[in-house]
C-alpha cells in the first residue's frame, strides 16, 4: 500500500533522460534529468503543468522568451504550447500535469 521510492535520486544524468514516477489518469509526475549542454526538443505538454527544479539550471523556451530556472525554482506553462529546454549544468526536475 505504502511505497518509499530512490528513482528521483538515482537516475543518471546521460544526455535526456525521462522516467513517469505517476500515470493516473488525473495526474502525471515526470521526472527528468538532462546532461549539460542537453536540448529537450520542440514539444507540448497534453495540458497545463508544473515544474520544478530539483538540482542544476536549464534554461526554458516557451512563446519567443527564455525563462532561466535554477535549483529551487517553481514554473508554471500551459498545455498544448510548444516549449524546448536547454540544460545549462546537469540539471534535474519534475513535471507534475
């Protein structure tokens, strides 16, 4: 019933790497890590969401502007725009949707 769980801590840092911690219908917690100097492609998230980072910085592309996001550091985005990170250290956060 209970669950205590490393994934956060143990996944890698090598080039982009994406792990579904939650899949629920209602809820999605994505955790990614991205190696410096890593690009997360053009792509759009299936509704609005949360991120946070948990360690580095990156640097996030939505709508023409660049929001710099460093450890520690909260960001909301809607679904459905189209958006790309650039890891500017090892960087590692969660996407909750």
């Amino acid at each position: 019933m209970y669950n205590i769980s490393d994934e956060i801590k143990i996944q890698e840092y090598n080039k982009l790497q994406v792990k579904k911690l939650v899949n629920k219908d209602s809820l999605e917690i994505l955790c990614i890590t991205l190696e410096k100097d890593t690009l997360f492609p053009e792509h759009t998230s299936p509704r609005d969401a949360e991120l946070f980072v948990l360690e580095g910085a990156i640097e996030f592309h939505i709508n023409g502007t660049t929001y710099n996001l460093k450890t520690q550091q909260h960001f909301n985005f809607p679904g459905e725009t189209v958006h790309w990170v650039l890891a500017t250290e090892n960087s590692k956060f969660l996407i909750i949707r």
